[in-house]
C-alpha cells in the first residue's frame, strides 16, 4: 500500500505530521481521522521525493537495523512481519523506508531487489551479501554477521573522530584567545607607547601591526579564511586522485594502516560470506575510500580473473601485508588470515593515532608558550626602556 504524509491537529490543539499506510486517499484521510487527528493536508509523495529523503541517514541506523532484523529473523519471526515490526520500531524517514522496503517484499520482490531502490542507504556489498544470503538460506546468519562488521565499522569511524576533536579544540581556543588578546588587549597597552614618544623595539613595532590589522581588517581575515577554506575544499574535490597519492607518501603510515584494516576486513568478511573472489575484490575496492588503491586493486582484479593470485596480484600493499594473503591462500583459509591482517592493523592504526595526539599537546602548549613570550617581550622591552629614561 502506498505511504502517505499528512499534517493536522489534535484535539488539544497541538500541530503533528506522520506517515501512514493506506490504500487511497479516503482510506488515509479515515486512517488519520481514527487517530484523533483532524487532518489539514494528507499527500502522497512521489517515488523521486521519497529517494531523496532518504540520501542522509543517521549512521546508527543501518547497523541497529541490521542487528534487528537478524534477531527477528533467527527467532524465527517471518521476514513480512519481521520488516513490520522494524517499521513500527522506527521514525520519520527510517519508518517510511521501511514500510516502502516491506511493500516490495509482500509484492514478490526479494530482500535484495527491494534495497535496490535504496542504494543511498544501503551500498552496494551490503546488497550483495543480502542476494548471498537469500540464495543460501541462511539470511538471519548473513545479517548478523553484517551487523558485526558495520559495528566494527563504526567504531573505527567513531575512533578517527575522537581522535580529530581534541586538536581541532585546542586550535579553536588557541586562535579565539589570540584574536581577543590583539583586538582587545594589547591595543590598550601599545597606547601607552604610542604616547611616550620613543623608539619602539623593532619587536614592538610588529606587534602593534598585527594588532592594528586585528582591529582594523577583521572582517577581511575572516573573509580569507572562508575563501581559503572553499579553495581548499574545491581542490580536494577537483584533484581528488592526487591527494589521494599525496595521503599514501604521508610519513607515519597512520592513514595507510587505516587502508590496509579497511581493506582486509570488507575483503574477509566478503569471501566469508560466500561472495565470489572476483566480486568481493570489486567491492572492498569501492569501500576504499582512497582511488589510488582502489585503481590498484581493481588492476588486480583483472590479473585475479586472468589466473593470478590474489597476493601476485597486488600493489601499493607492504610486504608483510602481502605474505599473510599468500599464507591464507595456501593454508586455504584466507577469510580467517584476512581478518586476522585487519585486527593487527586496526591496533597498529589506534597506536599511531594515540602517539600523533600525544605529539599534538606539547607541540600547541610550545606554539602557544612562543606566542605568549613574543607578546610578553614585545610590551615589556619598551617599558625598560621608559624605565631608564625616568631615572
């Protein structure tokens, strides 16, 4: 049945909208009236309208659902009913793409035809390992074996965004406190100078430019920034495969650990689940998110299908890297070997993440003891200086 919006008001007064699932519009029009609603507006929105409402989903979702889904399912819950629960279960955008995903289904589409529709939602492997599971009868089994890698997902998502808050604070309250000091504070003091009618110290000098640039150009610094940043975000966007290069030669090796976990831990989890190697290498290039190695591994795709195997065939990955594939292939257990690979390098990658943000706060409290000493120095120099002419 076809989900319509609607928006009224409530025997109290209070304004609501919602979704409901009716037949026609009359059948709508009663179904909101039997809530206690008096309905002002009631609309079915289009299938183009629907996709994108659905292209920003909240990043729990899709691993919360998934969890669900295989409980229902192992429970022994019907998949009909299963999808009915999940849709009651949810809210807004997630409830009606639930219900529209459930109506495929009760039509005679399958689980994975009926994601299709929402491919912003759910990527392409997630598709795939659905269609895996379906064909093999063990659906509730692939579920919860993809919840547990979009789970381990986030957490190393989770992992980067912690470990980027604590430096872009401290360079946040460090620049606050700097503009505050040079357009508030050191202009009164330099006042004091101005009127001496001395030599300034050349340190002085400087400082009463910046601040005279702080005071005055405040709005063309902080025009600067923005066009610096929508230059930088522009070329990011423009130049997206060089950057990517330029990321893969950053000393450290903290982002390129990060790649080589993201990379055996789709690769494995996608072979575990019965996907074809030819298929599975495909999409765990795809979820990369460095075009680089995904041009590289899709080049080994081609070698793989050629008689190659997977270790030969494979490029901008270290030796270390490429000894435990060859070891997985041979022992024949390279879905185990694989996941192995990805635990040693997503420790390897919170190691080195702690280390840099270790660095960070000795290197801002150094950046900062510099800045408050050039300042210091800048006001205390000229006031020696009165000093020895007083006496």
């Amino acid at each position: 049945m076809p989900i319509f919006q609607y928006r009224g008001y409530r025997s109290d007064g209070t304004e609501t909208a919602g979704t409901i699932e009716a037949s026609g519009m009359s059948d709508a029009l009663a179904r909101v009236k039997a809530e206690g609603i008096f309905p002002s507006d009631v609309t079915e929105p289009r299938v183009g309208q629907r996709k994108r409402l659905f292209q920003r989903v909240d990043v729990t979702f899709l691993p919360n659902m998934t969890r669900q889904l295989s409980t229902l399912l192992s429970a022994g819950v019907p998949l009909m009913d299963a999808l009915a629960s999940l849709s009651a279960e949810y809210r807004g955008p997630d409830k009606e793409m639930l219900i529209a995903i459930k109506e495929r289904v009760s039509g005679g589409a399958g689980l994975c035809r009926a994601l299709e529709d929402f491919g912003d939602s759910f990527p392409d492997f997630y598709r795939n390992m659905v269609q895996a599971g379906e064909e093999s009868g063990n659906l509730d089994t692939v579920l919860r074996k993809l919840a547990d890698f979009l789970e381990s997902q986030s957490a190393v998502r989770a992992k980067v965004r912690s470990a980027m808050i604590y430096p872009i604070f401290m360079m946040g309250i460090g620049i606050v406190v700097l503009s505050f000091l040079f357009t508030f504070v050191i202009p009164k003091i330099v006042k004091i100078f101005r009127d001496a009618k001395g030599t300034l110290p050349y340190i002085t000098i400087v400082l009463i430019v910046v601040s005279n640039i702080f005071m005055r150009y405040w709005w063309a610094l902080i025009g600067a920034a923005a066009a610096a940043y929508l230059f930088i975000r522009r070329f990011l966007r423009g130049h997206r495969l060089l950057v990517d290069r330029l990321i893969l030669k950053l000393p450290g090796k903290v982002i390129q650990s990060l790649y080589y976990a993201r990379f055996a831990r789709t690769l494995g989890f996608l072979l575990d689940g019965g996907l074809p190697m030819l298929k599975a290498i495909g999409l765990s290039a795809k979820s990369m998110g460095n075009r680089e190695i995904e041009a590289s591994l899709l080049r080994g795709a081609e070698k793989v299908a050629e008689g190659q195997k997977l270790s030969a065939s494979l490029e901008t990955f270290p030796p270390v890297f490429i000894q435990l594939v060859a070891t997985g292939e041979k022992s024949g257990r390279l879905p185990e070997t694989l996941n192995r690979a990805a635990d040693s390098y997503e420790e390897e990658f919170n190691r080195r993440v702690n280390q840099v943000v270790s660095l960070f706060e000795p290197l801002m409290i150094l950046l900062m003891g510099l800045v408050v000493g050039f300042i210091a120095l800048a006001i205390l120099l000229p006031m020696f200086q009165l000093n020895q002419l007083i006496k």
